[in-house]
C-alpha cells in the first residue's frame, strides 16, 4: 500500500466512526467539525509512510473515539520494528558476531536509534 493509499485508507476509517458515532447520537456535531478539522490539517498529502507512522498515533490524543484507527497502526508499526530487529539480529548471530547482535538488541530494548 502506498503512503496516499494508506493516509485516504485512515481518512476513511475516521470517517465511518464519525458517521456512525453521529448516526447513534455519541458525538455532536461540533466535536466531528473538530475531528474532521484535525485530520484535515494532520493527515495533508504527500506524506510519506514515516511521517504517517509519527502523526497517526497522536490522532486519538484529544479524540479517544479514534483509538480504534490509532491502536492497529501503532501494533503494525511495532510489529514492523520487532521483526527488522530480530532478522537483524538473527543475521549477526549467523555471521558470529554476537557483540553487535547484543548492540542492536540493547539498543532496541532502551528505544535508541
């Protein structure tokens, strides 16, 4: 998927939350006019996939019903990371080089880049 494909793909699971929220009567109008604004000035093509992964995890931060578009990329992400590292790590072991095996696993463990 590319990163407009991804960033329309966000838009429009926001878009069915606002859409049934205000349906069922669990947000007004203003707060949609609010979100809508926000994602409007957040998620403003072209991005790339890095600044989509950096943006989209603060979309929920005043909204709390957006959890449910920030939490599964954030997990992605995450996913994404963990399995770079452990190929990367895995690669180093193989080439006995368990010094910068543990690096690239301290360094992950503390969140250094």
């Amino acid at each position: 998927m590319t990163p407009e494909e991804y960033r329309i793909k966000i838009e429009n699971d926001i878009l069915k939350i606002i859409s049934k929220k205000l349906s069922n009567g669990q947000m007004d109008h203003d707060t949609a006019k609010a979100i809508a604004r926000m994602v409007l000035e957040k998620l403003h093509p072209p991005l790339t996939m890095e600044q989509l992964y950096q943006i989209i995890p603060s979309l929920d931060d005043n909204f709390p019903e957006l959890s449910s578009v920030v939490l599964p990329v954030i997990k992605e992400r995450e996913a994404k990371i963990s399995d770079l590292i452990v190929n990367q790590v895995h690669t180093l072991l193989a080439e006995n080089n368990i010094s910068e095996a543990n690096n690239v696993l301290d360094k992950a463990l503390n969140n250094k880049p």
